[in-house]
C-alpha cells in the first residue's frame, strides 16, 4: 500500500478488543507476537512506529476477578494500574526477541488540550524515536475522569500522530474498513476504499461500538480521521483480529483510507501561525540569520522580551527593527526567557537554578 510504504513515521492503534480474549480475560500471546513481527518489519524498514495501545483495564479487571458488565469510575482505575504492569511487560517480551526497547508514555486529553503539556509529551516521545524506541502510548485510566478523557484510543492515536508529526494512522478494528451500514446486520452494506471528505452523509452512516471490550465504534474513528488529516497524516481502518495485520495490509488487504490533507509538517506549521501571540522576542541580527538557515533559537541571541506569556505559548520573533520574521511555541515563560537574554545555553541551569531546554523556541515549533 502506497501510504503505508511511504510514511516515514506511522501510528498503530490496537484495541482491548484484538490483544485480550473476551471470554478468558487472557492476552492473545500469539496475536501479540504476530503483531510484534510487523513492528520489527516496519523498524527495518526505517520507520519510527508508535503503538498507541488498549489493554490495561480489561486485563486489570480479570486479574482483580471483577464482575461482568460496566465498571464504576473507581473500579476502572484499580483495574488500570493493575493491568497497565502487564499490559507493558507484554510488550517489552514480544519486542526484546527483535531487539527493539519499548517504553510506556501514559497521557490524558490535557496533556494536549494545555500547550506546555503538549510541548513536553512531543519532546518526550521525539527523544524515544531518535533512541529507535518504539513507544506505548496508552490513557492514562488510573488518573483520567471524564472532564480530561479522551474516552477512546481512536481519538488518542489521532492526537499522538498530530503531536508527532506521524504520516500515517493505522486502525486496527474488528471490521475492514468503512461501510454504508453495519456490515453485520445489512447485507447490501458496501465498504469505501477511499473516502477523501467527511460529509454529513458518510457520518450519517457511522454506528456505535460493536464489541464488549471496545469503547469506540465508527462515529469515533471519524472524529478520528477529521483530527488525524486535518494535522497532516492519513487513516487507515482495516481488520486487525487476523495474525500480522501490518502485513495483510502491505499485501492488499481490504481497508478505507482517509488521505491527509497536507504533509505533517506544512499542517504543523499552520496550526501554529494560526495562533495569536501572547508576547514578542526581539534578537540580534546573527539569530536571525540562524533562524533563516534553519536553526533553533537560542537564549544568546535574544536582546529583549515582552508581553506575558507561559511555557508552550506562542510568541512573535523580531529582528532588530522590531519586524516580525516568525512565529513559534516558547519553552520558557516570560519571566525565565527575560533572565536568559544573552545567556549561553550552558549556563540555563546556573541562571534558573534548574537544567532547563537548550532551545527557546526549536525549530519544530516555529514557522518563519
């Protein structure tokens, strides 16, 4: 598949639904081992993959032997910090025969709804990749509450693709794509190969969740695919219950794409011009030759700062007349950005008296 091969940095979503048997409670080990296969052929291949993963409460709440049927808010959290141990250690064990390190990075609907938040997960999850870590990104169930959830990980791998600049989503569902109606229950029901706009008709068209483990159903993988195209990276729903469903889907196997409207970064970009200043940063003119060759800014060139901003903000960058020449998502407040004016990025942690980013604004986050 043309996507899928081009992508340089691709999000696989699984759900409880694939990785854990209904009946037992039990993780499917084959399946898992099967999916770690695909991973390994992606990794190979060059492609930084990250894994945005249900599990946890489903596997929690058979260890902790909970009754069948909807959990209270407080049983889901228990049964969450139970499962999230093992939900990692199987995959730590599935990726180690391939010599691939796995790391769990637990999130909430905040962390990207507050920018300085969004800003720390994108670092974090940037360093991982650059150290060839395929990262676990799961909710965070043993903290979240509904005013912070995300309540799907359809939704979830949507946002970690943006956050990440990914090219592609993959959505590994118990159905091979979109259809006109539930395929289940109408037999003239017919899948879309592609669907490049989500009219009201095609919304229309989405049911609600099928399976007693998955929380998502269609509607869900279309908000979805708005999030993940409008931020520059396709989706891709196809069925994921088969044994290396990575690889079925390389070799044609049924599915709907959502193409990306523009590339990742070039949406980036966007999103962040589109934002109101919150202050200014005034530099040197060698910073500003720096910034146009395409490096980050750094305290030592900055000469003034105004306007009261906090970490993640966006801010006006300024050359020496006060013309501004881009605009980008700060990593220090106003305050610590005004201590820092001239300061050698060595010398961040004697100045704030806490080690601290080497960048003011880093190029990923500006836009000139």
């Amino acid at each position: 598949m043309d996507t899928l091969t081009a992508a340089r940095r691709v999000v696989v979503k699984i759900g409880s639904a694939l990785l854990v048997d209904r009946d037992t409670g039990a993780l499917k080990s084959d399946w898992l081992t099967a999916l770690a296969q695909d991973v390994a052929r992606l990794k190979g291949q060059g492609k930084d993959v990250i894994l945005v993963s249900s599990g946890s409460i489903a596997l929690g709440r058979s260890v902790l032997a909970l009754e069948a049927g909807a959990l209270s808010l407080e049983q889901s959290q228990a049964a969450a910090a139970v499962g999230q141990i093992r939900l990692a250690r199987a995959y730590e064990e599935a990726l180690a025969p391939h010599e691939i390190t796995t790391a769990q990075v637990l999130v909430t609907l905040e962390d990207s709804r507050d920018r300085r938040r969004y800003l720390n997960s994108r670092a974090t999850l940037e360093q991982l990749l650059k150290l060839g870590v395929v990262p676990i990104v799961n909710e965070n169930d043993t903290i979240a509450t509904d005013e912070i959830r995300y309540g799907d990980n359809d939704r979830l791998a949507a946002q970690v693709a943006v956050t990440t600049g990914a090219d592609v989503v993959v959505l590994l569902s118990d159905v091979d794509g979109f259809y006109s109606a539930n395929p289940l229950t109408d037999p003239n029901a017919t899948r879309y190969d592609v669907i490049e706009d989500i009219t009201p008709e095609i919304e229309a068209m989405a049911g609600d969740a099928g399976s007693g483990l998955s929380k998502g159903g269609m509607k869900t993988k279309l908000l979805a695919a708005k999030t993940a195209t409008s931020g520059g990276a396709a989706l891709i729903i196809t069925e994921g219950s088969i044994l290396h469903p990575i690889s079925a889907l390389r070799n044609g196997a049924a599915n709907t794409l959502f193409p990306a409207g523009l590339d990742p970064k070039a949406a980036r970009k966007r999103w962040i011009q589109a934002m109101k200043p919150q202050g200014a940063l005034r530099l040197d003119a060698g910073a500003v030759n720096a910034l146009k060759s395409g490096k980050s800014l750094l305290p030592a060139g900055v000469t003034s700062v105004s306007g009261a901003f906090e970490r993640g903000d966006p801010v006006a960058i300024e050359d020496e007349t006060g013309a501004t020449i881009a605009q980008g998502l700060t990593r220090y407040t106003a305050q610590e950005a005004t201590q820092l004016i001239g300061a050698h990025s060595r010398d961040i942690e004697t100045i704030l008296g806490y080690p601290g980013r080497a960048a003011l604004v880093h190029r990923d986050d500006m836009v000139l």
